[in-house]
C-alpha cells in the first residue's frame, strides 16, 4: 500500500545562487504583538510565496526592520535552515534591514515547470495518525489544513492530481519476500517493513478518509490499481496526457533579437 501525489506545474530539486527579486507574495498573514515579560515587541508571519523566476530557487530572502531579529522560520510547519544578516537598505528609518537567507528543503521551481511530490504533507494524517504521533484533534485539523494548502495552489495557477497506487496485501507480501530472496534487492528490505504490515488496517482505514475528505474538484484523487506495473502506469500517463491536454502548455515566446538572427549563421 502507497501513494503518489503528483503535483503539476510546482516542484524541482536544484540548489542555485540567491535571487531576491525571485518570489512573490501572493499572501500572508501577520500577527504583531507585544510581550511585556521580556519587554519587546514579536511578530509572526505566515507567507505564500510564487516563484516568478525562469528558475527554480532553492534560497529565499526574507526582509524585516532592523530594530527586530529572526528566531524561527518553518516551512510547511517543519524549521528550516537559515542565515541572518544585515541588508542595506533604504527602506528601514535605519538605512539597513535584517535578513534571513532560507535554504529550503527542496527547490521552487518557476512557473510552468512539471514535478512529484511522494507522499508530501498527506504523512500528517496517515503516519502521524497510526502512530499516534500527535493527538487526534491536531492531526484531524489537518485535513482541513491540506485543503486550504490545495486550494490556494490551484487558485494561483497550479494544476494538482493525486494518485493512490493501490497494492493488496497479497502483492505486497509476495513483494516483501523477493527483497529477501533476490540478492540484488536486499537493499531494499528493512525490518520496520514487517512493523508497518501488522498496521494494514489502520493504513487502510487512514487511506480511506484521506481520500474521502481530501478528494476535491481542484486537486482531486485517482485510485490507481498497482499488483501490476503496466496497467498502472498506463493509467496514470491516461490522466497526466488529458490534464497535459486540458493545459494545452505552449512554447514561450522568442527574443525578437534572437529571431532577427535567423538565416544570418554561415
């Protein structure tokens, strides 16, 4: 039993040079207040970023007064990596800005660009859920969180479709005893897997209200049938080439200058 989500138009794993002017907010939401124990004033910020580049950005720059300092920058709830320094700027009364280089666990592409995701933040209600890693009114919220997240993606242009690739537990342990037996896939084995497959009723039961609830007209499910690989790529590629169709993506435009140049190479 696993899942694919696939998400069209974002994704990418690539590190490149920072470009400041590569993001763009398309939202946020901005809490300020003030902390009379420590005697000093605190915001938090919660951001929706696009990449407006031709690239894709594994760094972000973020950009606060001067007078205030970063303690934590999380991205899709988990802390991330990041630098504080002093930027120049004439923006702040102080000529100068505090800013934060963010290395982000996995590059945003530009617009445009085709990616996967595996499994993705869909983990926060099934692994967290089975194993009881958070209680059951914070991991329910999250549905509802998952939504919201799909939601705004597909209204600021990405095309979102999910697919559940679906073993039998017959499959799967038929699977489990070829990693045994066939040396050149014992690599792939590992012990936890044993773990997990005495939990199929609980996977199955997480599985089935993620795709009942999570299953919408912008980022919808497909349940794909997986025993065998043929028949299971083939239907997915099915669903991938008409959403490709319905996108109907064009090449972009030429640089007049480069067009001028055609027929002047000998």
């Amino acid at each position: 039993m696993k899942f694919l989500c696939a998400l069209c138009v974002l994704c990418g794993l690539q590190s490149f040079a920072l470009d400041r002017e590569a993001f763009t907010f398309t939202n946020y939401d901005l809490d300020v207040r003030v902390e009379p124990e420590q005697q000093r004033l605190a915001a938090r910020g919660k951001l929706t970023l696009r990449n407006d580049s031709t690239i894709p950005q594994k760094n972000l720059s973020l950009q606060i007064s001067s007078t205030l300092d970063w303690r934590s920058i999380q991205f899709e709830g988990k802390p991330v990596q990041f630098v504080s320094q002093v930027y120049t700027s004439d923006i702040d009364h102080t000529g100068a800005l505090s800013e934060a280089i963010v290395t982000l666990p996995q590059a945003v592409p530009p617009k445009g660009s085709i990616g996967l995701f595996n499994r993705s933040h869909y983990e926060d209600v099934i692994a967290v859920r089975v194993h009881g890693l958070a209680a059951e009114p914070v991991w329910r919220r999250r549905f509802e969180h998952i939504n919201a997240f799909e939601r705004m993606l597909s209204d600021e242009g990405v095309v979102i479709r999910k697919f559940f690739l679906h073993i039998s537990k017959e499959e799967q342990r038929e699977r489990l005893e070829e990693r045994l037996s066939n040396p050149a896939k014992n690599w792939k084995f590992r012990q936890a897997d044993l773990a997990e497959r005495t939990k199929w009723e609980e996977y199955s039961a997480a599985y089935e209200e993620v795709l009942q609830r999570c299953s919408t007209a912008y980022a919808p499910w497909y349940v794909v049938p997986a025993d065998k690989n043929k028949p299971r790529d083939f239907l997915v590629a099915e669903v991938l080439v008409r959403t490709l169709e319905l996108m109907d993506p064009r090449y972009p435009p030429a640089d007049p200058a480069v067009e001028s140049l055609r027929g002047t190479i000998r």
